[in-house]
C-alpha cells in the first residue's frame, strides 16, 4: 500500500535513479523505496512491540542509517561521508546499546576472550555487512530478495534457538521487504536505492550478531553463511580492486550479477541464479547447526570450492586468476 504512494514522491522530488554506464535500466526510475520498506517495519513494531535491552540503540542506529540513505539518494554523498556515518552508528550500538561480541566457545572446549578488540570485531561486523547489501543492489529485485532469504533464515535460526525478540524483528522486516519487492523486480517499478539496501544490511547485520552472539566458533560462521552471496562478492571486489591498483571504494562493473549477465544469463535468469544461491548458502547454514564438528568442516569446504569455482568461470577477478582450474589440469596431465 505505501510502495506505490512512494513511486509518486519519488517522481515529484525526481528521486530518480539516472541510467549510466554501470547501470542495466534505461530510464530513470524513482528511488526511494526504502522507505517503504522503512515505514512498513514501523507499523510491525507499533502492532508486535518487541523487547530487548538493545532495542533502543538498534532503533536509534536504523533512523539514522535512513537519513543516510535518503540524503545519497537525494543528493549523491561522497563514499567518505557515508563511511564516516556508518562507523558512528556501529559505535551508537556497541558503546550505548551495549552489543559486542565478545568472546567465542572453541568447538573442542575453552573459549577466544576479545577483549578490547570485542568493539573493533563487532563494529567491523556491522559495516561490512550494511556495505556488503549495498553492493549488490545492482538489478531489479536483487538486494530485496537476498536479504528476504537471509531475514528468513535468520528468523527460522531463532526461532529453533528460542530467541524471541531476534524472530520477530527478523519477521517483521522480512514481510516488509517481501511486500516491497512485489513492485521491485524485474521490472522494478521502484528501487529501494541506498535508503533500503544500508538500512537492511544494517538491520541484518545486527539481528544476526545478536541471534549468535557468544556463540561456538561453529555457529559463528553461520550468519557468514547465511549472508554468503553479499559477502564473498564484496570480498572478491576488495581484492579485485587491490590487484588491479584501484582505490577499495571505487565502483566497477565487474561483481557477481555483472558478470553473470555478462556471460549471457537474462536479466531476471540472473536474479534468480544469486536466490538460488542465496539459499543453498542459507540451507548450508541451517545443516552447519545440526552436523557434527567434521560435517561442519566438509561442509565449509565444499562451500568454499563452489566459490572458488564461480569466482574462476565468470572470471569475477580476472582472466588469469584461475588456481583451482590449473590445478586439476595438472592433476590430469600426471
């Protein structure tokens, strides 16, 4: 009901996301459909009220990741800018609201204490992943449904773990987002612009270190997994960019859904493609809480190999960098 009220404004302000180079639409199309998913999470918390020690600072930090997002959309704010905001709001959560990570239970007993690097660990956290959503809001749908999948699973994770509060905000936010991307894919008639993609990384970012906070260093590694696409595309870009002597914060046209289409997939073909991803990463995460700590290594590895696997075909680094393939092309000719 709000999304197409959102088109409107968007078009009467001309929030418009404009065609470039890097972009695959080629009209301008309205841009500040986050809000929708913003303003809908807002009427799920007034109705479900949920409760938590953090829940003040979580609130606070999402307000003004919006603002954020509303003023890039608006007005195009510098990478540095963003940046800087960013760090200010992990700090708002970690210093008043109190969330850390600060320890983990080893899987064979004992426990790693972070002590002073608890703030750092969990800052780190925070803005990767708000940043991680943000780089693959590239097509129509993309962002939107990628964080549908990991806000599903994340609920689903809590709910088994009894976490009450971490299952309803994860709902709540996975409804909204589902709503919205009903008007969002292909062909979008809004995008959630940077509005949408900062605040889900951030609520994201949050809800899945809080559903494992201080946790085995196992379970750990699952809201890694359950976030699998975003991360390792934005980790992949890092050491693109470093190979290639281009500054960390610089955009290319070189990521996962890029390159996919590139390689000849329809636009919509590749959407689906990361979904699929996205959920077999998801149910990677899902079977890594329920195996042993040897299943959970087989599982990790063979995860690892898939991305090693894709990163080589669709050349995500580039044309020479193909280690996995050499390898067993050297296998074969001994």
């Amino acid at each position: 009901m709000i999304t197409p009220f959102l088109i409107k404004i968007s078009l009467k302000f001309n929030a418009t996301d404009k065609p470039n180079h890097r972009k695959v639409h080629a009209t301008p199309i309205p841009t500040l459909g986050g809000l929708a998913i913003y303003f809908s999470f807002l009427i799920g918390l007034v109705i479900l009220q949920p409760e938590n020690d953090y829940h003040l600072a979580i609130i606070c930090g999402g307000f003004i990741i919006i603002v954020l997002g509303c003023l890039d959309d608006l007005f195009d704010l510098s990478p540095k800018v963003k940046f800087i905001t960013q760090i200010i709001v992990a700090v708002l959560v970690v210093f008043w609201g109190g969330l850390q990570v600060e320890f983990i239970n080893l899987p064979f007993g004992g426990q790693i204490e972070f002590g002073f690097l608890s703030s750092v660990v969990t800052i780190f956290w925070i803005v990767g992943i708000t940043n991680a959503i943000n780089l693959i809001d590239g097509l129509d749908g993309l962002a939107a449904g990628v964080s549908s999948i990991a806000l599903f699973t994340i609920a689903g994770m809590a709910v088994i773990m009894g976490d009450v509060y971490v299952a309803t905000m994860a709902l709540i936010l996975f409804f909204s987002t589902v709503g919205f991307l009903r008007y969002n894919f292909y062909p979008a008639k809004i995008f959630m612009g940077d509005t949408g993609a900062l605040f889900l990384g951030y609520m994201i970012s949050v809800l899945a270190l809080l559903g494992f906070k201080n946790v085995t260093i196992i379970s750990f590694i699952i809201p890694i997994f359950i976030l699998g696409v975003p991360i390792s595309d934005t980790l992949i870009a890092m050491v693109r960019r470093y190979i290639n002597n281009q500054p960390l914060s610089s955009p290319d046209s070189s990521h996962l859904h890029h390159r996919l289409v590139k390689s000849g997939f329809t636009h919509k073909q590749t959407v689906l493609i990361i979904y699929a991803l996205s959920a077999m990463f998801s149910v990677a995460a899902i079977l890594f809480s329920m195996t042993t700590v040897w299943g959970s290594l087989l599982i990790f590895t063979i995860s690892l190999l898939a991305v090693q696997f894709l990163i080589e075909n669709l050349e995500l680094i580039n044309a020479e960098y193909k280690p996995l393939t050499n390898f067993v092309k050297g296998l074969r000719h001994k």
